[in-house]
C-alpha cells in the first residue's frame, strides 16, 4: 500500500480495529496524565474516535514534527474545531522542506471533503521551494503529484527555456504534457531560441506532444520542418503538419499523391498512403487501389482503409484481401465488408471459421456473418460453441443470446428450433421459450 493510502488507513484503522484500552483518553492526551504522551501514543490519539481528544492530540505535534502527516488528515476532520485548530497548526509549522514529502498525502486526502485545504497550503508554501525540491515532486511516481508540481513550477515560471520541453517529450501523462508543451510553446512567443525547445517537443515519443510541437512551427515560420511530419505515423500530427504547409500557401495533396504513385517503393511509409484519404477528392479514389498487393503489410492496410475513407466500395477485391497473411490487412478488409455482408455468399463465409484456418481470419468471418444476422447468424455462432478459441466461443454466445428472429427467419422452422435446443444451457427455460415462440416453434 503506498504511503499516503497507508496514513489513511492508520487513521481509519485506529478507531475501528484498534482496542478502546490502546488509545488515550483525554486526560493524556491533554498532557494532565502524570506521564508524558509520546509519540507512539500521540498518533493513536490524533485518530482518537473522540473529538476532544483528537483535538488535544494536536498540541503534541510541536514535539513530535513525524506526526505533521495525522494533522494533514485532521484539516479535513468532521469536527469543526479539530479541523480549524489543525490547519492553523498546519499553516503555522509547515515549510519547503516539510511540504515535499507531504504533497501526495494532502492531494490524496483534497479528494474528500473538506479536504482541499491542505493542498492549497501546501501549494502556497512549496511556491518558496528550491529547484530541487520541486524537481523531486515533478519526477514522482504519482501522476496526480507531478501535475500538481508542473503547474507550481509553470506557473511561477521556475523552469528554464528547454525544461518545459524536456518534461513533456519524458512524461508519460497527457495532461503533463499537454501542460508542459503548451508552456514551452509561449517561450518560444516570448523570444527564447526555437531550437532549444522546438527539438524536444518534435522529438518526443507522444503524438499530442509532437502535434504541439508542430503547430507552433507556424509561428516559428518554419514550414519546412512541418513538411517533414506529413507522413507521421499520428493522425492528429500529420493533420497538423497540413494546416501548418497550408498556412504558407503549399497543397500538401500533390506530395501525398506523389507518395502513393510510388507502388513499387518498398520504404513506402503506410502513414503517407492515408494522406489522400484525410485531405484528397472523390478524384483520388483510384489512388489506393495498386497499393493493395504491396510487399509492405502495412501500406496494404492503409490502402484498404484509405478506400473505405474515400467511399471505394468493391466487394470482390476487399473480399480476396480476407485471405491475406497480415491480421491487419484482414482486420481493415473486414470492415469495409461489413456494410455489404448480405452481398457475400453465406456459404462461402460459413466454411471459414474453421479451426483449421488462422485465427484473424476466423475473427473475420464470423464477424461478417454475424453483422448479417438472421438465420446465418444463429448458424455460424452455435457452431462455435465448442470452440477451443476461449475468446471467439464467448462471442458466439453472446451473438446467440442476443439473437432474435428477423423477417427473413422461415417462421415455424425446425431448424431454428434444432439451433436454439443445441444452445440451451445458454438461457433459462423462460427466455428459451419466449425466443422460440418469437420464431414460430413449439416452445
């Protein structure tokens, strides 16, 4: 249990779990007991299920500093003059060097009520920290503390030009990120170097940041650069890149179309394939089609889903591409069948989720015989009930389940009587009857 959960869970342990003989009364706990509270019993006392006592306990923390955690938790006390008397204690004793280690227990406790004061102290005091001590809350563990200490830091303008940069391309939190692009984005307005801040952010691992980073070459007037992100393997980023050539009169279009003319280049990069789908015509619906038998498994992708973003609709090369050796060629194939399932041969589909063939392609052609509903449905998904693919058995009984005769079902048929008999474990007597009276058979 982390440390800050494990505060809290002292407090509440203390009053429910510890004997009521292994806390002190309040007699001790005002110091009247003619021996002196220490510090082993000052903390039982500070979680004192008693009001009073937990409010006398307070004046022990003068002597015993370790304790500064219980008095945090006491700032969101139920009792109003427990809580008063301990944020006057908390904003009268608390310095930089105790903030730091006290920052992820009083975020923790601000999610409760009451209990948002702590942080503002906190946040008021750790505002005079050195940069070391505020370094260490931006590199914690907890994602919460780092947020917290990057807008100290944003805001009090304690991070130099390249920092703001550095942190974002590093942090893994979007919200860091985003917080810490933003911020090196406005010193780059305010005439500090592009280059030392620019870099990192263009850099970086993370597409929100490397979008940020992008757009601000608008500003840096630096097209060129952006140019260089029109293939990124982020969407938003190469969106990006295209307002940015835009905004100095350059069509990215003719480079994306220039790319993709390329059919034979085995270094193709997938993401330039689907630039004439994001920002081409109807015109360029040919584009994709000779990337289709690609080397590259994923050009061949991008090209099956450029055709589905540029309204290409062929059913008979989409459905060839389902035998394709790459899951996601096969994965992007499907999806463009779906809408016209009802135009493959039912027969043809149901002979390929056998166990025989590879698992993707299986996934395919059950999904596209249960996108055609009906009795083809019920079919495909009881013969996958014996499955030994746990995952795909477990779609088929909720296809199952969840299916329910259309106009197209015979009614009266015996065979969707036999199918939903051969799925009965799957239903109560109740459903199972009331489903077979909704297809016309003998419940």
């Amino acid at each position: 249990m982390p440390i800050p959960a494990g505060r809290l869970a002292l407090d509440a342990g203390a009053r429910s779990w510890l004997p009521r003989d292994a806390l002190p009364g309040r007699a001790e706990a005002d110091g009247e007991h003619r021996t002196a509270l220490t510090e082993s019993r000052a903390a039982p006392a500070l979680c004192h299920r008693n009001g009073r006592i937990r409010e006398a306990a307070l004046g022990t923390v003068a002597r015993f500093p370790t304790l500064l955690p219980l008095v945090v938790i006491r700032c969101a006390d139920w009792v109003a003059p427990v809580r008063e008397r301990a944020r006057r204690l908390l904003r009268e004793t608390l310095d930089p060097a105790a903030a730091v280690p006290l920052a992820p227990l009083t975020l923790l406790v601000g999610r409760r009520g009451r209990g948002a004061f702590g942080a503002e102290v906190v946040g008021d005091v750790l505002r005079g920290a050195s940069g070391e001590q505020l370094g260490r809350l931006c590199a914690d563990g907890d994602r919460t503390v780092r947020r917290f200490a990057h807008r100290l830091a944003v805001a009090g303008g304690r991070l130099s030009a390249a920092e703001p940069a550095r942190a974002a391309a590093r942090d893994p939190d979007p919200a860091v990120q985003t917080l810490c692009a933003e911020a090196a984005v406005a010193l780059v307005r305010q005439g500090v170097a592009a280059d030392d801040v620019l870099g990192p952010l263009l850099a970086a691992r993370g597409p929100r940041v490397r979008s940020i980073g992008v757009t601000a070459l608008r500003g840096a007037g630096r097209p060129e650069r952006a140019a260089g992100f029109l293939a990124d393997r982020s969407g938003p980023v190469r969106a990006c890149a295209r307002y940015v050539v835009r905004q100095y009169g350059t069509d990215p279009l003719p480079w994306y179309r220039d790319r993709v003319a390329r059919a034979d280049d085995p270094a193709l990069p997938p993401s330039a394939v689907r630039g004439p789908a994001e920002c081409g015509e109807r015109a360029d619906a040919g584009l994709p089609a000779p990337l289709l038998g690609h080397p590259s498994p994923g050009v061949r992708a991008a090209a099956v889903a450029g055709a589905r973003i540029l309204d290409v609709t062929d059913v008979t090369r989409f459905r060839e591409l389902l035998d394709d050796p790459a899951p996601g060629v096969v994965r992007e194939a499907t999806v463009n069948l779906l809408p016209s399932a009802g135009a493959l041969d039912a027969g043809w589909l149901m002979d390929r989720p056998a166990a025989g063939r590879a698992r993707h392609a299986r996934v395919a052609a059950f999904r596209l015989l249960d996108a055609r509903g009906g009795l083809v449905r019920l079919r495909a998904a009881v013969a996958l009930l014996d499955d030994p693919d746990g995952k795909l058995r477990s779609w088929a009984e909720r296809s199952v389940q969840q299916w329910h005769p259309t106009p197209d079902v015979p009614l009266g048929s015996a065979e969707v009587a036999a199918l939903l008999d051969r799925a009965r474990h799957l239903f109560s007597e109740w459903v199972l009857t009331r489903r077979k009276r909704a297809a016309g058979v003998p419940g």
